[in-house]
C-alpha cells in the first residue's frame, strides 16, 4: 500500500538511501500485543529471505 499525497508527502526517511523500505506495522485500532507479534513474524520471514539470498 503506498500512501497519496493527501495522507503526506509520503518522504520520510527513505530519501536518504535508494535501496530502503519503510513498512508500517498496524494501526489505531490494533493492540500492542498485535502489532509486537506482526513485528515478530515480519523478522522472521525477513531473516530467513536473507540468509537464503547470502548462502
């Protein structure tokens, strides 16, 4: 999902590297434990992507 230019001007700290991503994880109306749990499984699958892609 990528946001519009009436949500922002959609520049944080992207700019700043042309190989970065910026995932957003959740939103108002998640509970923490929701979003830790996201954040959890999101590093595993980005763990094993790369250490599947250096071997």
């Amino acid at each position: 999902m990528i946001k519009s230019s009436e949500q922002g001007n959609g520049v944080y700290n992207q700019d700043l590297s042309p190989n970065s991503v910026i995932i957003e994880i959740g939103g108002v109306e998640n509970r923490i434990d929701e979003l830790y749990r996201t954040a959890d499984l999101l590093g595993n699958v980005i763990s094993e992507y790369y250490w599947q892609t250096v071997h």
